[in-house]
C-alpha cells in the first residue's frame, strides 16, 4: 500500500503562509492526494484533494510535484483558528474507502 | 444543515460493561465508518458498511460490533471483550463510488469513552 510520510510538527506565525510537506514516493498512476485536518477533541475535516494538477479552494491550495511522489498543502495566511493535525492520505481512485488510514499527521502550532 | 451526529459526547462506563455509541447522518450517504483514535495517535478502522444490511470489519474489530438497519444510522457496541476501550471514537461517512468526487469523508464531532 502507498504510504505518506509527514513531519510530526511544524509552527507558523500568525498571518503568514504556511508550507505543509507530504512525501509518498510509492504513489500510484491512479492514486488520489487528500488532506484532512482535524481541530483540538473534534473529528477530522476534508481541507483539499488532487491527483496531478495543482488545486485551490477556499480552504488551502495543494500544490503537487511533477513526479507526485511529493506534495505541499499551502495555507496561505495562517490563523490561530489553522492549530490542528494535518493529515496527507493517499487514496486509490477505485477505492470504497475501507483502506483509508490516517497516520499521526502533522501538529500545526499558529503563534499570535 | 446536513451532517453528521454521534452521541454522547462523553461516555463513562464500568468494566466489563457494554456501550453504545450513536450514529447518524442526514447526508443521504451510502457509507458509513467506525475509527478509534488514541491520544496523539492517527485513527484506525473499526468497522465500515457500504450500503444497509451490509458491514465489513476494519482493522481492529475484534471487542466491538455494529449493525445497519438503516441507511441513516450505524451504531457501534464497545463489548466487555474490548480489553482497553478507553479511546476517541469517530464515525464518518461518504458517498461510495469511483471517481475524484468520491469517497470523500465527513466526520462527526466524536464520542470520548472512559471506562472506569
């Protein structure tokens, strides 16, 4: 199974842009990128998803390398309401979703 | 709003024991799943259904079990046999299918179980 490979930790300032990294060097042609994040004693929330091109949406862009083997969630102005887990997930297209697991993610800290 | 609700938001039972957590959903969704997550830990699957009268074990079945009777709900049992079933307990759902608008999951808020 392709496995993502994500930093523990990352801090931001408050406003500034923030850079989340996410390795899958396994991925697959058929293979979708997705982010969730998930806020302090709540459930996980859908941020973004791709699979070749670069994405963007209210929440976040996704910004996906030529090779996919990496990708970069971009939130553009951090907010203190941004300090959450990230998580990078890799879904197969014809999946039903029984095989979508969800690593330790990234600790996002937004410092005012 | 459509969404999901899961109760109760804290549960404090005995050992040995059964509880049930709720479930359901108003999103006209045919999938429904059951993850586990401990703390500073990713989530793991439980249980997951695809459609009603259907269900399928995740990865850590075993000490729970669940039913879909009906399309909105899928409540999930923590039995005595679950020898540590202190844990955050989160239900999601999706609309199954192939495809890049798929499978994209929507989670309740959770259910926080102690056991005493």
């Amino acid at each position: 199974d392709a496995k993502t490979t994500q930093p523990n930790s990352m801090e931001s300032n408050e406003e500034e842009p923030v850079h989340l990294p996410c390795n899958h060097s396994t991925i697959s042609g058929t293979d979708y990128i997705h982010w969730y994040r998930q806020l302090p004693s709540q459930g996980p929330e859908y941020v973004i998803h791709g699979l070749t091109s670069n994405v963007n949406n209210r929440m976040a862009s996704l910004a996906i390398a030529e090779d996919r083997k990496s990708s970069t969630l971009i939130l553009h102005r951090a907010t203190l309401r941004d300090a959450a887990v990230y998580y990078c997930i890799l879904r197969y297209e014809k999946s039903n979703n029984n095989d979508m697991r969800f690593g330790a993610g990234t600790r996002l800290t937004v410092k005012p | 709003d459509g969404g999901i609700t899961q109760s109760p938001k804290y549960l404090f039972r005995k050992e040995g024991q059964n509880v049930t957590l709720s479930c359901e959903q108003n999103l006209n969704h045919d999938a429904m799943y059951w993850y586990r997550q401990d703390p500073g830990q990713g989530l793991r699957l439980i249980y997951y259904s695809q459609i009603v009268n259907d269900f399928q074990k995740g990865d850590i079945a075993e000490g729970y079990s669940v039913s879909r009777e009906k399309k909105e709900s899928f409540p999930l049992t923590v039995t005595s046999a679950q020898k540590n079933p202190t844990a955050f307990y989160l239900c999601a759902s999706s609309i199954p299918g192939q495809g890049a608008g798929a499978n994209v999951l929507t989670f309740g808020a959770g259910s926080r179980l102690t056991v005493l």
